[in-house]
C-alpha cells in the first residue's frame, strides 16, 4: 500500500504527523531537494506534499516528476509564506483534473 509524505520545514510539516504522515523536516532547499529525490526514489509513495516555499525553489526539479502518475507531488500553502505558489499550483491542478476552477 502506498503511503503520503509532507516535506518542509520542521513547523510546517509537524502537525503533519498526527494523521499518520510521513514527515521530512529539511532545513533548506538544498536538504528538500535531496529528501525529495529520496522520496520519490522509495517508490513507496503515491503523494508528496511539499511547502510551497520550498516547491517554488524546486520548481525545475517537480517539473521532472510532472509526467509520472506516482508520486503526485503536490505544493501546499504554509502560514509562514505569502507568495500565493502554493494557492496557485493547488488551483491549477485543480483546473487540469476537473476542467474548471472550482474554487
């Protein structure tokens, strides 16, 4: 059975836990880029959530994984950043699965 990832940054991604998530805490984007090739590596997951500070970083590097049905990795929006990356790619990836925004 597969299972889901959170990577991000400790505070962000602790919480994360207490649904049964596997949480991988990265200092920077350097350590993100790496737990997230390990990640999708494993074949053992079927989502990766990744802060959106963090996918706007590794952008070019998700783009990689865009084609492959699993691990679908998915930006998430956090407290601590207001750039709206993540707001956009959750809506945008709603348009493509759905047709529409329907949020």
């Amino acid at each position: 059975m597969y299972k889901i990832a959170v990577l991000g940054k400790r505070a962000d991604v602790l919480g994360f836990m207490a649904l049964g998530f596997r949480v991988e805490a990265a200092a920077d984007s350097e350590e993100a880029s790496r737990r997230l090739r390990s990640l999708v590596g494993s074949g053992e997951f079927a989502v990766v959530f990744i802060c959106e500070d963090y996918a706007a970083s590794l952008k070019d590097e998700i783009e990689k994984y865009s084609d492959n049905v699993i691990p679908a990795i998915i930006p998430i929006p956090t407290a601590g950043a207001d750039s709206g990356y993540g707001m956009k790619a959750v809506t945008d990836s709603v348009i493509r699965a759905v047709g529409a925004d329907v949020l």
